[in-house]
C-alpha cells in the first residue's frame, strides 16, 4: 500500500474533491504503478464514496491498474498503421527481449508489456509509450537496444536518440523525439500571427457578442470530426443560465490516425490557449480546462510552463486584457487513455473523476455539462481557427474553402505514402489532389476521417444514380445525395476530423485493415449501450466468417441491416462503430463477394455426429443415432 | 385463397412461447381463418401430411432428437421463423454450455445430492433415448433461419403481427418501441 501520509498530501492538494478523481488516481499511480485494495478503501473512505465508485472509474481507463505493473511498462501501439510496418515483429521482440507476453508482466516485474490503441504518432510508427516517454519508428534492432539500456537502469530519456525531434519538441520542457512532420502550410498554420495579439489589443474592439457574431459570420464548423457550428455553440453557451460557464478545449485526439492536434499542442499552444480565452470572453465564461490526452503526457510541462507566462503577462486570471471583470483562467486536465473520452459528455464525465460513459442528451453541456455548469467543449483545431477569424476577420476566412465547407483543415496523413505528416488543405480539395500531395502512387484504399469514417476508393462512382447511392445508410446522420461522385473534402462530402490513412494494393483491406478498426471499436466501447456493446463483436465474427470461405451472400445483407441498429447507440463512437464495414461493403463490395459461397445459402459447422460423441463416450452407448424418418 | 399451412413445435423450451401464441386470444378464430396448422401440438399431428409454409420453433436444441426434428421441419416448410430467446440464442438450456456434459451428467445422474435411488449408477443410454448435445445451440446453428421474433417470450402481440404479415405479404410494422429493449 502507498503510505498514508502521501495519499493524504496528495488528496489535500485537491481538497478531497471526489470529482479531482483523475487527477488524484494520476498522482498515485505515478508512486505506485497500481491502486491496491488497502489504498482504493482509504480512497473512498476519504472520498465519502463507495469503492467500486472508485473501481469503476480504475477499471474504465487503460492507464490504470488494480494488478501490479512492471518497473517498465512498455505500451505498444495497435494502431493500423503500426501494424502495416511490421509491428507483429516489434512485439515478437518485446515479447523475446522483455521474457514477457502481451498484456503481462515478466516474472521479476521489471517489464509491463501492453497493448494499446493509436497513441496519436501514425507518422512515425512503428510506435510505443515507456513510462510516459513516446519512442518512435521502432525497430528490431532499437527493441534490444532499448532494453538492454533498460535492463543496465538507464535513464530512459538518454536511450532516445541523440537528436530530439523538430521543433518544440526538442525545447527543453519537451524534449521528445517525436516530429511534427508540418508537410503543407495554409492560412491557419502560417506563423503571419503574433501570439496574443488579440487578448493584448483585439479583445477591447469587440464585445462579446460581436465576437459570437464574428466566428458565426466565419460559418467555423467544430474540427473535431462532427462538424457543429462553432459560432451556434458559442451563442447557446453564453445563453445558458448557470453560476459558472466553462471553456473545455478537448485534446483528447483519440481517432486512430489523427495526429494534428499534436502539432497544434507543440507547435501553436498559445494560439490553442488564446483561442480558449477569446471563447471565455464570448461566452462569459469563467474555468477553463484542457482535456489532454494521457498519451501526450511528455508536453505537460512544456504546455503549463505557456499557462504561467500568460499568467504573469496577464493573458490569464483576472481583468483579462484590461477588459474589467474578465477573470478566467486554464488548468490541464488528463485523461488516462480511453477513446470514448473524446465525445464532448463523455470527457465531461471523465474531468469528474468518473468512467467516460456518454451523458443521456438533452441537456447538452452548452446547458449542463461539467459539474451542471453549462460548458462549452471545442477541439484543439477549432479554437487555433477562431483566434486566426477574430484577427484577420470573418471575411477574409470565408474567401477559402466551398460554400458549405469555409476555410482549411488539417490533414493527418499516414499510412502507404511517401510523406505522411501534417498538411493544411483547403476545404474542397478533391482526394486525388491531396494523395498527389503525400505521394501516394498505388491507392486501393483511404480511410477518411478514421476508423469511424469512411473506406473510400477514388474510383469514380459516378455509374451509381443517386436511388442507388441513398440506398446506402447514412454516416453520422448526414444526407447522403450524389455526393460520391466527385470525392472532395467537405461536410457535404467528405467530412473528416483530420485522418486520412491510405492502403495501397497489396493491402488486405478485409483481413487486415478493416478487422483492425473493428477491434479497435470493441476494445474502446464503454459498455453502456447494447448495440455498441454487442453488435461490432457480432458484425467481426461475421466477417470473420466470411474470410474463412464460410460465408453466404444473405451474410453480406445480415451486415448491412445489423450496421443500421447501432444507431440507436447514444454517442457518435456506437452509432459509427459498424462504419469499417458498412462503408468497405459499399466501397469495395467486391472484396466481399470474392469471399462467399454463391452455390448455397446456408453453411454451419454443426455436425450432430461429433456434436454427440462425448455424450455416448460417457454413457457408453453405440454410435447410432436415432432418425425419424 | 388457399390457406397457408402452419406448423409449431417446441424443442429445447419450455413451452412458454406456445403459450404465448395461444394468448393472441380471441383473434385465433380469425387465424383459423387464415391458417390451417399441420404438424403441431396445437393439433397433435406426429408427422407432416402435408408441406407447410411456415415452420415456427420454440426452442434450441440440446439432443439429437431435436436436431432431427430441427432438420425434419426445415426440409417440410418455405418458411422457418425461430421464436424466442431459447430458439435464438439458445436461451436457459444454454446455461449448462459454460459446464463439460460429463460434469453434467455426472451431477445428475451419479454424484449429485438427490441422487440416492440409482446405487448401481445407471446411465441413459437406451437405443429410445435422445441423444445429449455436449452444447445446447440455437436453431440458426444447425439449419437455415428465415425470421426471428424475441421475447421470453414474445408478446402474443408481435407474434400475430409477425404471422399476420407473413400471411397476407404485408411488411411487419416495427414502432420504435417495439425494437427498443435498452
């Protein structure tokens, strides 16, 4: 067990606030590596709660333990990507080197070894976290050496390489050797803004409402992946009633494929921070928290060492810019690994010290949301956007992009191209051009905005009239009309949080790519609805059976009427969760049909024979089985 | 209009679904109407006189005879409905399927509490008997299944819907409500 006197100094410094949780469990495990029973029951008796309120919220988090970890807890990644560059292998050396298998401790508990979903560096994989320090582009050759330095006790910042990465990931409060790998630089990335100009001189020129009116002016559309207004949650923010109002910026970034807000974090913070003050003062709000992902953990200091420079020239805390009466300030929030937890009420949920499980709407958070304060939760992305509008103006932004889709985006591209990084297209850019862009000459496939978007070809699809393509079930609820014809970026089209993933020919789309998103979405479901819970399970196992040669065509029309009942799933991850193989049947159907049986319609490997052959082996009966007919 | 040739039968259940079947009350002078039920136990009938154009199966199966059954209907019958959790996923039977069929038998008929009568520990196994499944599984396992109704079991409700609707080449109205369980 910790020692009590930490566990009381820790619960002191969050003034035994049951919803400090996350923050409180983060605390401990980095004394202890696992919560042990003797410390969850002094938890709770601390907490005033029960102890499996605060099991459940242990359990839920892939970063938490109840088991003893190791003294080295290595985390490889299970992303797709990873996975196309040989992370069987890399895993296989872990699993040799470390004398440990997956998801296990080795013997003497120096090595923790553990699977995990995409860590947000799918431009560099082959990737894995050791004891919060990310390690990229692994190979063999560096598993062993890594360690071996291990298993000596060195340092684990010096078993990096000699060069960090670009950047500010070699400042010296980040010191990492991942890349930015910034391939394409539009209107928002370009460095043609000085920091906190706008909270210096800006903030005075408008009111509130006039900065409301400004980003709805701008038609600012949330860059998390759904696409809601921004201006529209900005306004039903600072309409709700409430004592508080808070300013969440979500940097959850937990689609697998996406790693621009990583950039923006590294790159842009002041612009992210900026962007959350211009919210505050928008909508009068007076918390604000950054929701950051446990995976980037090592940009921490680096991101708080900008929070007390804007503290100390007065860009937070009170009279904010000289507007009187404008107090707000940001703390850092981390999260502790868990997809779900990028859904706006579900990362509400986990900032209270509770498993990130989706929130029942309405009330949305504009109205009730982090501690029933009405909250308003915009991405990394968005809130960098805004600062750009607020200065440079509404008009100016609205010259790029298409009429439904103003402005630019961040690409995070990987997979089979040349170079995979961060590009800022504009809206409206056709695939063909952005694949030109990365290099990537042999496409049979793009994922486009992650496991929960769409599997596309760029073969065109214009011999389909609109009745067939309606035919087809709608993404994320947006119309589908004779959009795939001309495959753009957009809402209308193509919408997308930022991930595009490409697979060339060689490629095993079924077996490999999709069966690996569906994995993905059965190990992040967080259990509460049904459909989530059940049916991606469900719809693997049939693909699987398809794969195996076993499947009939009625199995192809079963996936495609099952994938419509995870609707009725209460946030985006359920609802898109049958995505991977909805849009790969509409995609590449016939991948599908290479695969069934088309002489008979049914198949089963029930065999009555075998079926009651222990039964006569105990009873000691003939084999002769008694017929009807 | 020719009448449409039902036939029902229960196989690893509990007869729980016929009786919801049954409480379509009233309404099956109208089925009368419409139907005219061949192999059942509604009306005894053993065996198939004729082929039937819709099956209906209560239950999973757990022994051979099931199977059999299961096999028998799916060859005498268009359409085969399975009705009801155990038909469809196997349902109560299916809770042995966590245990080795030895440790079950074991249980029943050697080692277990109650079993004090049988002192020179006799087994099943005469030629008559069914023989014992080492899994109970559900109906779409061992044959082709065309329609699905849940429930345990099912409202008597749905199910006149459901034949209602199959009968008369209607689709199946499904409210909101009705597929909603969460």
């Amino acid at each position: 067990m910790i020692e009590k006197s930490q566990i009381t100094q820790i619960l002191q410094n969050y003034k035994n606030d049951r919803y400090r949780l996350m923050d409180i469990l983060l605390d401990l495990h980095k004394i202890q590596n696992y919560a042990d029973t003797e410390t969850i029951s002094y938890l709770a008796a601390a907490l005033k709660m029960s102890r499996v309120e605060i099991e459940e919220t242990i359990s839920f988090y892939h970063f938490f333990s109840m088991e003893p970890k190791g003294k080295y807890n290595i985390y490889l990644t299970d992303s797709i990507t990873a996975n196309m560059k040989n992370r069987k292998g890399i895993l296989e050396t872990f699993e040799h080197e470390c004398d440990t298998k997956i998801n296990s401790v080795s013997s003497d508990g120096t090595f923790g070894l553990f699977t995990t979903s995409c860590i947000g560096m799918n431009d560099q994989e082959p990737a894995a976290i050791i004891n919060d320090v990310v390690f990229t582009n692994l190979t063999a050759y560096r598993v062993r050496e890594l360690v071996k330095g291990m298993r000596n006790g060195l340092n684990l910042e010096d078993l990096m390489y000699e060069n960090y990465g670009d950047g500010n990931n070699a400042d010296l409060d980040v010191r990492s050797m991942v890349c930015n790998n910034i391939r394409k630089k539009s209107i928002i990335l370009k460095k043609d803004y000085k920091p906190y100009t706008f909270v210096k001189s800006g903030i005075k020129k408008f009111t509130p409402a006039e900065v409301v009116q400004e980003i709805e002016n701008s038609n600012l559309r949330g860059r998390g992946g759904a696409g809601f207004p921004t201006g529209l949650k900005w306004r039903f923010g600072s309409q709700s009633q409430g004592e508080h109002r808070v300013i969440i910026c979500n940097a959850d970034e937990g689609e697998p494929g996406t790693f621009k807000d990583r950039v923006l974090l590294t790159e842009y913070p002041e612009m992210m921070f900026e962007g959350m003050v211009a919210a505050a003062y928008a909508t009068g709000s007076d918390i604000g928290v950054l929701y950051l992902r446990y995976e980037y953990t090592y940009l921490v200091r680096f991101l708080n060492r900008i929070l007390d420079s804007m503290r100390k020239q007065g860009y937070l805390g009170k009279n904010i810019g000289g507007v009187e009466g404008f107090n707000f300030d940001i703390r850092i929030q981390l999260g502790a690994g868990a997809y779900v937890c990028g859904e706006e009420s579900a990362l509400i949920e986990s900032m209270e010290g509770k498993r990130g499980e989706p929130r029942d709407k309405p009330p949305f958070p504009v109205e009730k949301g982090y501690l029933g304060y009405p909250t308003i939760v915009n991405n990394v992305e968005t809130l960098v956007t805004a600062v750009k509008i607020l200065h440079f103006g509404a008009k100016w932004y609205s010259e790029f992009g298409t009429n439904d889709s103003l402005g630019t985006k961040l690409l995070s591209i990987s997979g089979d191209c040349k170079f995979p990084g961060i590009y800022e297209v504009e809206w409206g850019t056709p695939l063909t051009e952005v694949m030109e862009m990365c290099g990537a000459d042999d496409v049979q496939a793009i994922q486009v905005g992650g496991p929960s978007g769409m599997m596309v070809s760029l073969k065109d699809l214009s011999h389909l009239n609109s009745t067939q393509l309606m035919k087809w079930y709608k993404p994320s609820g947006m119309e589908v009309a004779e959009r795939f014809i001309d495959r753009r970026l957009s809402y209308s089209d193509l919408p997308t949080g930022g991930s595009i993933m490409i697979f060339n020919n060689q490629r095993d789309l079924l077996g490999e790519v999709v069966m690996n998103f569906m994995e993905f979405f059965i190990e992040e479901s967080c259990g509460s609805c049904s459909t989530c819970r059940n049916m991606p399970y469900v719809m693997k196992t049939k693909l699987k059976k398809i794969l195996d040669g076993h499947g009939v065509k009625s199995d192809i029309e079963d996936l495609l009427s099952w994938g419509k009942t995870l609707k009725a799933s209460r946030c985006g991850l359920g609802q898109t969760a049958g995505n991977p193989i909805l849009s790969s049947i509409f995609n590449f159907r016939h991948l599908y049909e290479k695969h069934i049986q088309s002489l008979t319609e049914y198949d089963t490997d029930f065999d009555l024979e075998k079926s009651v052959q222990s039964y006569q082996k105990f009873v000691q009966k003939e084999p002769v089985l008694f017929h009807m007919k | 209009m020719n009448k449409k040739v039902i036939a029902t039968a229960s196989l690893a259940g509990c007869f729980g679904c016929h009786m919801s079947i049954l409480d379509i009350d009233e309404r099956i002078l109208d089925l009368i109407e419409l139907v005219e039920f061949n192999k059942s136990p509604v009306d005894d009938f053993k065996k198939f006189t004729k082929p039937a154009d819709i099956g209906i199966i209560e239950g999973g199966c757990c022994n051979s005879e099931n199977v059999e059954n299961l096999r028998y209907f799916r060859e005498n019958c268009k359409i085969l409905i399975s009705l009801g959790e155990c038909a469809i996923m196997g349902g109560l039977p299916a809770m042995r399927n966590g245990i080795p069929l030895e440790e079950c038998l074991r249980e029943a008929y050697l080692d277990g509490p109650t079993v004090q009568l049988n002192k020179e520990g006799i087994l099943p196994n005469n030629e008559e008997l069914p023989q014992i499944l080492d899994r109970v599984v559900p109906c779409h396992e061992v044959v082709k299944i065309d329609y699905f109704l849940p429930g345990c079991p099912p409202r008597a409700d749905l199910i006149w819907d459901a034949l209602y609707a199959l009968i008369t080449g209607q689709e199946m109205k499904l409210p909101y409500e009705v597929i909603k369980f969460d």
